[in-house]
C-alpha cells in the first residue's frame, strides 16, 4: 500500500493516463 505521499509522487511523475500505463504492464506481461 502507498501513503498519502507516495501516492502524491507517483501521479506527479505519471502525469500520462493510466489507460497508457496499464497497457505498457500488459505488453511486458
């Protein structure tokens, strides 16, 4: 699980859809 913080980081850094993310952890499934 992520803290409050982390959380915060990680939707600053992944400013991209997530739509786009989940596809890029299903290609290198």
């Amino acid at each position: 699980m992520y803290d409050n913080r982390q959380f915060n980081n990680l939707r600053l850094i992944h400013s991209v859809p997530w739509s786009i993310f989940i596809s890029i952890l299903l290609t290198i499934w």
